[in-house]
C-alpha cells in the first residue's frame, strides 16, 4: 500500500511535467484575497504553492487584497465601511487606514513568510511607487447619475522594467494595490482591476484570482452548478440575469479587458481548495472558472 503511494506521487510528478516546461520562465500573476486571507492556514498553503511554482522555473507575481483585515481596522476606529458597486468608498481617513494596514501588515506578513518558511526571495513592491492611476466615479445604475468614491483610482500606467529587474533576479514582488496620481497623492485600486492591469502591461502568460468562491456559480446556492468557461461576450448577460454581481462585477469586467489586451488565459479558482493553484496549473482537468 505504501509502495502504491509513492508510485501515485510519481505519476502525479510525471503528469506535470509537460506544464512545468510550458510555463518555464513565464510570467504568472496570481492575486488572492477575500476570506481566504483570514486563515493562516490557508495563506501558508497557498504561499508553499507559489514557492513550488517558482522553483519550477515559473515567474510568479502577487498581487493582494486586505479587504477584512481594512475592514477590522475601520470597524476599530469606528469609521463604516462603504462600498458603491462593488468599490470600497475611500476618505482622507479611510486611505490612511488602508494603507497602514496593506504595507505594514499584510504584505510585510506574506512577504515574511515566503522568506523564512519557504526559502523564497521575495521583496515587497508598494504600488504607490510602481502604479500611476487616476481618480475614477462610478454611475448608480438606477438614476445613471455619477457617484463620487473618494481617493479610488484605476491604474494607467506601471513601471515594468522595475518587476521585470525583480523578476529576472528570481525573486518574487509582492504587491499592495495602492497608486499614486500625478500630484503624489495616494489612491486606492481595487486589487482585481490592479492585478489584470498590471498582467496586460507585463504581457503574463496566466492571470490566477484566488478568491472565496470555486469561480462563477450560475446558481449562486449552487456549488455544482460551476462555469467551467466564460467568454468575454458572455459577461454583459451574465450580469443581466444576475449570475454575477457586487465585487464579482470589477473583476471580471476586468479580467474581460485583460483577455481582449492580450493575457492568454484568466482563471477563477477557490482559495479554500487545498493546493488549488497548482491543480489549475499543474494537471489537465483544472478546476474553478476560465475566462477566454
């Protein structure tokens, strides 16, 4: 029985091995939040899987989120969280909060473990000194008048020589989803719009959202009823019948735009899922959702 064991590892080993040298050397972006990030556990896991990815011969680069933790935070300070489509609303006071806690905590927590428990040269990258943005509204989709989100901005440009130096000294950049504008004021970015900007402009091979769902669900209260794929023209519908909604909207809108600017493939995958990332990556059935 032990022998039987061991030979399964080995064809798990041999069934990867056509993926490790497709996506040798190439650029992979994965970015995870949500509930994921409130389990220890589940954060080491799945920084053991990029670990394993990068000692594969891939090129991964994070990008997080830190909405619960931001949240907690707020919740502490007494200030209430807002979200208007899906965005969180950000005052003088609230991009204080949210970038105290995405530096000082969150990133500074992954980057720690990656070095110390995974052998893994990893560097903190703030995006306030990689990401250029602009402040950007939103329309209430009623009235059609626009509504004003405070210091949230979207990404239009970033600094790709300085993570393809970071890439190319095998190390990987572990991102906060912040920017500046143009006056050096700080912004908050959505870390989903964040990520698939930062994946079109350094053309990855693969955008991976780990998130706290298996991917998109037709029936919501369905675990079964999964999307395997969904194409861009799909979307617009599918926000019409009400399958996809709230924080779901940006990213796949975004994902949409990343697709059409050239990322090969954006997948959609439960964080929950022991060892999700390289069972999306690493064997032929996959799982969660893919967006072509």
């Amino acid at each position: 029985m032990q022998m039987d064991k061991i030979i399964s590892k080995a064809g798990v080993l041999v069934e990867a091995l056509p993926y490790i040298q497709q996506f040798n050397r190439k650029v992979i972006l994965v970015k995870f939040g949500g509930s994921a990030m409130d389990d220890p556990s589940l954060i080491q896991g799945i920084l053991r899987d990029i670990a394993f990815m990068a000692a594969a011969g891939m090129r991964p680069v994070i990008v997080h989120g830190g909405g619960k933790a931001i949240n907690a935070e707020l919740q502490n300070l007494a200030i209430e969280p807002r979200f208007i489509n899906g965005l969180r609303y950000t005052c003088a006071q609230t991009i204080k909060v949210v970038d105290r806690v995405l530096h000082e905590i969150i990133n500074h927590d992954l980057v720690q473990f990656l070095r110390q428990h995974c052998d893994t040269d990893a560097v903190p990258v703030s995006g306030k000194n990689i990401l250029r943005c602009e402040r950007i509204t939103t329309t209430d989709k009623a009235s059609g008048e626009e509504l004003d989100l405070g210091f949230v901005g979207k990404v239009v440009n970033v600094d790709t020589p300085q993570l393809d130096w970071i890439l190319q000294r095998h190390q990987i950049p572990v991102i906060t989803p912040l920017a500046c504008d143009q006056n050096g004021q700080v912004f908050n970015i959505n870390a989903d719009m964040a990520a698939c900007v930062i994946a079109t402009q350094m053309r990855v091979c693969k955008l991976v959202f780990l998130s706290d769902v298996p991917g998109v669900l037709e029936d919501p209260a369905n675990p079964s009823s999964l999307l395997s794929t969904i194409r861009n023209q799909d979307i617009t519908e599918l926000e019409r019948l009400g399958t996809i909604s709230g924080g779901m909207l940006p990213k796949l809108y975004s994902a949409a735009e990343a697709i059409r600017a050239g990322v090969e493939k954006v997948h959609l995958i439960d964080g929950h899922l022991r060892h999700a990332l390289l069972l999306e990556i690493f064997t032929d059935q996959g799982i969660g959702t893919q967006i072509v």
